[in-house]
C-alpha cells in the first residue's frame, strides 16, 4: 500500500503539562507566561536598526510570537493523544507506506527553516497505524526545534514503540535556509537523512523496495 500524502476542544494547558515534560522555557510560553516575548521581538527589531513603531512594523511582534507559538506547538503535543484510537489490529503483513509528507521545521541552530518531503513506511505485525496518523506524527515532531537526524529517527522510533511492527523506515529530504540564505550559501543542496528498524535494516531486499516506492513511484 502506497500513499501521497495531503493535508487536511482544547485540552486545559494544567493537564498538558502534569503528563509531558517539556524544556522549562517552553512550558512557560506553553501557560502564557512568556508576555515578554513581544517586548523582546521590539528590542531585536531595534539592535538591528528598524524602527519597531513604523508603520508595517507596529504589530510584527506580536505576529512573531503568534508566528512562533505555533512553529513550536509540537512542545505540547504527545504520541499517546496522537494516536488514541487510531491503532487498529489488522491482519496485513506488506509494507505500508505514506510517502510526499510535506515537512516544515525550525533549525534549532540558527532558527531558519527546513522544509522538504518525508516518506515513511512500515511493514505490521498484527497492527496497523491510521493513515492520517502518519502526517499528524510527522507535523508533531517537525513543530519543534529541530536537527534533520533526530527529527528523522523520532519518527521511526514512535511508530516502532507504538505498534511493534516487523520493520519501520523513515527518510527525509530537505532544504535548509540556514545552509541557502547564509554561511555555505548552496541553493540547490538537499540533505538526505533515513532511519531503518527492522526488516528494513537486516534485509537489503525489503530496504531497497521501500526506497524504489517512496523515491520512483510506479
């Protein structure tokens, strides 16, 4: 099974934060504690020489911390929630794979964005995830700051430690403003990371069909 993929009540912020740990500075941008952080995008607007009262620059702040409060929004999000009942037993045991998941994340080094596609294939064991599970998963991980190699194996080990499954495969393609607009300044480069668990790491076979699905659909 092959996908593309496409995009499609609040919990009290007490409860969120009794069951994750989330760094300490996000926990208080997390209860709202952070009412500073407008203050502190006009004072950066000023060190750079802007005029912070000017006209299309009056309510910037206050658009960045919006801007920055969902970009990091994966901080107060969990597997568990995620995935409450979307885990199905299922009697499939071919690979499954959901591939073209458009990805959007934060460099944590210089707080530029990534972007890129994400395809991620598994092969059950008795249970299977939600389709649209896998994007949902994707974004939570990505909605943080982020390295490309760690976002890439938080994704193969969530699926792996959810549903036990035979084999979990993970690869992500992208651009990094941090490495375009700035330092090495390479436009056209991609970085390529993956993760293989399982039947995709022991057998060459199952790994290089994955990789022909996800890269050179038929």
């Amino acid at each position: 099974m092959v996908l593309n993929s496409t995009r499609e009540g609040k919990e009290p912020q007490e409860a969120q934060n009794a069951r994750h740990f989330v760094p300490f500075v996000v926990a208080q941008a997390q209860f709202g504690i952070l009412t500073g952080m407008i203050e502190e995008i006009r004072s950066i607007l000023t060190k750079i020489g802007e005029d912070p009262t000017r006209d299309g620059l009056a309510h910037t702040p206050q658009r960045v911390d919006r801007a920055f409060r969902f970009l990091t929004s994966g901080y107060r999000m969990n597997a568990d929630d995620l995935l409450n009942k979307a885990l199905f037993d299922v009697a499939y045991d071919e690979m499954v794979i959901v591939r073209d998941i458009e990805l959007f994340s934060l460099c944590e080094h210089h707080l530029l964005p990534f972007f890129g596609k994400c395809h991620v294939g598994y092969i059950p064991n008795g249970r299977v995830i939600g389709l649209s599970k896998i994007p949902r998963l994707v974004d939570m991980y990505a909605r943080r700051l982020q390295v490309q190699e760690r976002l890439t194996t938080q994704i193969a080990d969530t699926i792996n430690e959810k549903i036990h499954p035979r084999g979990v495969a993970v690869v992500i393609e992208a651009q990094h403003l941090c490495m375009i607009m700035r330092g090495v300044e390479k436009q056209n480069s991609v970085a390529v990371t993956s993760a293989m668990l399982g039947a995709f790491k022991d057998n060459q076979n199952t790994r290089s069909e994955f990789l022909d699905l996800a890269r050179h659909p038929k």
